[in-house]
C-alpha cells in the first residue's frame, strides 16, 4: 500500500529528476546540435538529416543522463528535507532511513526499467540507425547531399564538383550553377543560371536539371574542345552502389555481443548493463549522502556527491580496460565497481542500525 509518504518523496523526486534530466539533456543537445552543424556547413551531411539525428542522438544520451540525474535528484529532495526540518518530524513520528528506503524503492523500479529497455534495445537501435543514415549520406553522390551555397561541393571522389551560388529555402532551387565532371578521363564543364534536382518516376535515376547554361567538353591543355548552349540540360548522378553502413559496437545487439569472441564486444555488454546497476547504487548512497544539518541548505553535500559520480565513471572506465586488456578476469568484468559503491553506502547506513547503537553505546560505558 503506498502511504502518504511515500506518495510524497515520489513526486518531489520526479519534479526534480524531470528538471535535471531536462537540463543535462539540453546541454548535450547543445554540444551535438554544434558538431552537427559544423558537418552541415562544410558538406559532409545534408541539412535533411540535422533534426533527425539529434533526435537519435538524444535517445543514445538518454539512459547515460538517468542515472546521476536521479542521484542529484535524490540528492536534492533529502537535502531540502533535512533543511526544511521535514526529516526531523518524520523521524520523531517513527520514520527513520530504512522506512524512507521503501519510498525510494517504488520511485527507483520504474525508472531502473525505463533504463534497462532503453540501455539494452533502444539506445543500439537508435545508434545503428544513426550510422545507417550517415553511411547512406555520405556514401550515395545520388543524393547531392550537403550542398552548401557558396562553396564548391565534392562527390564521386573529386569527379563531379558542384558549385552554387544561391538555394531556394522553399523550392530548392539553384541559382548560378557550375559543375564540373570527369568521365572516362573526359572533362566537361557546365554553367547554367538555374538549376534543380529530378527523379524519374520510371527508372528511379536522379538528374541535376540544369537551365540555360553553356557546356564545355574537351581534355585539359588541348585545343580541341566543345562548346554548347542549351536551354535544359540533365546531367544524371550516379551514385555508390553496395553501399554498407559503418556498425560499430555500440549498435549491436545484445545476442551479438553476448556470443561474440571478442572481449570488447562482452565488455560493452556489461556496459550497458552497468547503467542499470550504477542506478540502483546511487539509490542506495543516496539518502546517507544527502544528510545536512538544518539551514544548511540543499546542496551541501552536492560536491561530493560529484565528486563520487565522477570517481565512479572513472574506476568504471578503468575497469572496462583492465577487462579488455586481461589485467582482471573475465568474470569481474565492471561489477566490482558497483559491489565496492553498495559495500561503502551499507557502511554509511550501518550508524542507523541498532546493533551498531548498542555496541557503540557499550564501548562508550566500557571507556568511561
């Protein structure tokens, strides 16, 4: 049965995980949203692709971001709590830690599931389509992908260049067109004053169409050449055939990795999993963590719980080598990181319990 209590710390821990989660998220999204679009204006992805791979890339972000956003938010409620006095009444009416465990509980499992199906099918999901729709990008000329205004555009490996000095935002139409392409050692240069892209219906091919323009064919440093004006003219892209998308192991599946022989790929498994696990021991430090004497306010022990989320991505990457590298077995993998964090949170418990108030209390008589 959840009580009045318990009803009360999940809603003030969610108010404050949504808020974290909102704020990490953004600045993720800003770092991402940059780099995306320094690839925009240098060609190297077209501008179709921008909003949709952030969209992916916030969906990869998302159970990386749970996990400290829910420790900082706990953080943050229990801290406010000890601040505001609440924890003072809630202990002399019989509330104590271990009760207020039960609250955490019913707030962590939902959470602790949303991470684990994100981490282990969504997050790979999301990263192997990523690749598949930069790998297409960037490995198919056919669809004049990235052009940028005033800049010369390279496909086919340098034989075909594209230059425009305008593009309509609503139509994409080109203004001032120049191409150059090489075919069979033949060059040829085209000028047109408009330009647009077509697909034919039948054949599936994609044309540059270009509109009164000139066309110069001929070798490079011969007197021999050709010159043409024409009204309309198609230049049909060709594109990259068998084009096979770049999947890293980040977008594996976790059978793939599972019964893969490489140990890099076993450790990325734990990886994943470890997200889940780094939830749950951050629940458990919690609460011992964020004990403040009254006024002191929220964000006393703000700092070293930073510093503790940061020492553990730190042993948690160290542990991924020393798999990897055979320095530990196998079977230790990253678990021992996350058994020494839930070791040290039952240490900082262990004050509350009441064999620990008896002997204390013990050696104190026995002292005096």
């Amino acid at each position: 049965m959840i009580t009045l209590i318990d009803r009360y710390l999940m809603r003030e821990v969610f108010k404050a995980l949504l808020a974290i989660l909102l704020v990490l998220a953004l600045i993720m999204l800003g770092n991402s949203f940059i780099k995306l679009l320094k690839e925009v204006a240098s060609g190297d992805l077209s501008s179709h692709l921008l909003f949709q791979l952030l969209g992916l890339q916030l969906v990869v972000y998302i159970p990386r971001l749970i996990p400290p956003a829910f420790f900082f938010a706990v953080l943050y409620v229990i801290g406010r709590m000890y601040r505001d006095s609440e924890m003072v009444a809630l202990a002399s009416c019989g509330v104590g830690d271990f009760r207020l465990y039960r609250s955490l509980i019913l707030v962590v499992t939902p959470i602790a599931l949303l991470t684990g199906w994100l981490s282990l099918y969504v997050q790979p999901w999301a990263s192997r389509l990523s690749a598949e729709l930069i790998s297409a990008q960037r490995g198919q000329a056919t669809e004049l992908a990235g052009i940028s205004a005033g800049r010369f555009n390279e496909y086919s490996r340098g034989d075909l260049v594209l230059y425009v000095e305008s593009i309509s935002s609503e139509q994409r139409r080109m203004r001032k067109v120049f191409v150059q392409q090489r075919r069979e050692g033949v060059l040829s240069l085209v000028t047109a004053q408009r330009g647009y892209q077509y697909i034919d219906e039948e054949s599936g091919e994609r044309y540059l169409v270009l509109e009164d323009g000139l066309r110069y064919e001929g070798s490079p440093g011969d007197a021999d050449y050709r010159v043409s004006e024409f009204e309309r003219y198609g230049l049909r892209i060709k594109g990259s055939d068998g084009v096979v998308a770049k999947i890293n192991r980040k977008s594996l599946s976790n059978h793939a990795l599972l019964t893969s022989n490489s140990i890099r790929d076993r450790a990325e498994f734990q990886v994943r999993v470890a997200q889940i696990l780094g939830l749950l021991v951050f629940a458990l430090l919690s609460l011992p963590l964020g004990r403040s004497m009254p006024r002191q306010g929220p964000f006393g022990r703000l700092l070293l719980a930073f510093i503790l989320y940061t020492l553990y991505l730190s042993l948690q990457g160290v542990a991924e080598n020393w798999m990897v590298n055979g320095t530990t077995a196998e079977w230790m993998g990253i678990w021992w990181v996350h058994l020494t964090l839930a070791l040290i949170g039952l240490l900082l418990l262990l004050p509350d319990t009441l064999i620990y108030r008896r002997v204390h209390r013990k050696l104190l008589r026995g002292m005096a």
